[in-house]
C-alpha cells in the first residue's frame, strides 16, 4: 500500500464530485493510501495570487506546513485538482527561491503556530502519481471491463505540465501521460492536438465571449476528430467545458454535445465499477451515448428533495447572457 497525504481542494465535494467518487472508487485497486490533510483550507484557485503574493502563498503555504506535520514518514502531498497541484507547487518553489518572500510568509505562518520550510514535502498531481507510482502495468492488470471503441480526447489542460519545476511531465506542449493511462484502459485515444490549450478558466465570469471561444476551439477540435467523449484531470476545466457548452452554443449556433468527464471516471469503469461508483450522471452533458459504445447506461440522476439545499456553493451565472443576432449583450 502507498501512502500519500492527499490536499483534496475545494471542488471534489461540490461541482467535481464525480472526481472524488471515482477516486475513492478505484484507490484501493490501485494500492493508494490517502491520508486527507486535517483542517486543510482553500488554495486561493487563481486570481488570488495576483492580487498580493504574501497573503496568497501564507494561504497556500499553510496546507503544506500542515502536511509536512502529519506526515511522519511520508514524503509526498497529492492533489488531484489542477489548480491545488500548481498553486502548492507555486508555493514551495517561490518560497525557496525567494528568501524575502519565504520568511515574510513563514512570519505569517507564526501567527497560527506553523512553519514551513520548501522542500521538505513533495507536491505531486494525482496523474503523476498513478503514472510514476502505480505504473502502467498495474492500471492495465486491474482493467476487468476494457474501453474497447471508445473514442477519447485526452485533455489535461494548461496548469499541471507548466510550469514543470520537479520536471515531471513528458513534455510541455504535447505531454504523453494522460493518453498512456486511457490506452491501458482499452481506450482508443485521439491525436488531439489541443490538449494543453486553455479551458479560459474565470473568463466564463468576466470576459463570456473570450471563454467562450476558448471552450469552442477546444470542444470543435474533440468533434472534428470523432471523439465520443472528452476526458480531463481538472476540476475547472471539466465545469468549464460542460457546464458552459449550452452557453457556448447559443453564442455561435453550433450545436455541440460532447460530453466531458474525469480520468478517474473511465478508470472506474474500465476496473469493474458501475457507472454510478464511477460518478456518472453527475455531468450536465450527457454522457448516454458515449457509454453506449461500451455497452454501459447512465445512471438517472439523484432525485433532490423539495426544500433540501444542495451541497456545495452555487455556480455564479456568467455576466453576460442576453443573444441577439448571435453577439451577446448586457443584462
């Protein structure tokens, strides 16, 4: 069994649940121990940062020094977010790099009783981890149901491979990792040659029309080469894609239906899980007809109860949503 202090990010309780269902589905194939950081807080995602880096690498670097004392032994953080994973990383490598700033921050740490000193903790992606870890091999020797003519576009997005401080990934542009995963699975991967363009990130929320042609380069590209489904490792870039595709269509008049779901998901039901463990029918376009080319059903939607809040904070609705003539205008 491999043990990993596991920072689980904000999203994997609220619009990425499907990822953590399918994670905690398919850890324990894998051998995959996660010891979840006690009183962890929110790494800031990615404005923060460039507001005032002190406070923003003090928020960040508190969930390391937390990992760093509960470790006792084990010597890497894993993130299964995107974001988390380069926010962390960020956060150790300037911390080092940067003596002035390191100090500043661990004088903040002080106030809560903590200290961290960069590098006494490894901040490794939840990719590169099953990839470096687990091995190949092992995905494949756990592979009961295999994703033969299922065609997959591998997206991994623009945040974990650069900038690549450990050097851990394959390449900048063009990284292997994600499709050799989904290959073991039984996957028939396309060449997508976009699969570390942004997804536009919170330009869905201040800049519609620059998102939403970030997301119609991405999904057209998917359709273009005959991909039946689009597979990500980021939280971000799943809502991103699925949540704003409906959006994305009205603005251009195109009419995608090219669902989006996480690594994890397809792992999960490449290893015998029901695509309900594997977090199915959680996504918002749906992902009927590509499960059909492997002969699985989407599991229906939870029914939510008459007056029952749902769990996790509320999509905020881009600011600009009115269409006329195929532009967009202001409420």
């Amino acid at each position: 069994m491999s043990n990993y202090i596991f920072y689980p990010g904000c999203s994997m309780e609220g619009s990425a649940k499907a990822y953590y269902d399918s994670l905690n589905a398919i850890k324990g194939s894998l051998g995959m121990n996660l010891q979840e950081i006690d009183d962890w807080n929110c790494c800031g995602a990615t404005e923060y940062v460039g507001m005032n880096l002190v406070p923003a690498y003090s928020l960040i670097a508190r969930n390391l020094a937390l990992a760093a004392n509960q470790a006792k032994g084990i010597d890497t953080v894993m993130a299964p977010c995107s974001a988390c994973y380069l926010n962390l990383e960020k956060a150790d490598y300037y911390m080092a790099e940067r003596p002035t700033l390191g100090e500043k921050v661990n004088e903040a740490l002080a106030a809560g009783g903590l200290h961290y000193d960069p590098g006494s903790i490894q901040i490794r992606h939840l990719l590169d981890v099953i990839i470096n870890d687990i091995g190949l091999e092992t995905v494949k020797s756990k592979v009961t149901n295999p994703l033969k003519g299922l065609r997959v576009a591998p997206y991994l997005g623009c945040m974990v491979p650069r900038p690549d401080y450990q050097h851990r990934w394959s390449d900048f542009e063009h990284p292997s990792e994600l499709d050799d995963v989904l290959k073991a699975l039984g996957a028939e991967v396309i060449d997508f040659p976009l699969k570390t363009n942004c997804c536009g990130g919170h330009m869905t929320q201040i800049g519609p029309e620059t998102a939403y042609e970030l997301i119609r380069r991405l999904v057209s590209s998917a359709e273009e080469n005959k991909a039946d489904i689009m597979v990500t490792v980021c939280p971000m870039c799943q809502m991103n894609l699925d949540a704003y595709q409906a959006e994305t269509n009205r603005y251009f008049g195109t009419n995608f239906h090219m669902p989006i779901v996480f690594f994890t998901q397809l792992m999960a039901l490449a290893f015998g899980k029901t695509p309900k463990e594997a977090g199915f029918g959680m996504e918002l376009t749906s992902t009927k007809d590509a499960l059909a080319q492997i002969g699985k059903d989407v599991p229906a939607p939870a029914a939510v109860k008459p007056g029952k809040k749902r769990e996790g904070l509320p999509m905020p609705a881009p600011r600009l949503r009115k269409y006329a003539g195929g532009k967009v205008t202001s409420e």
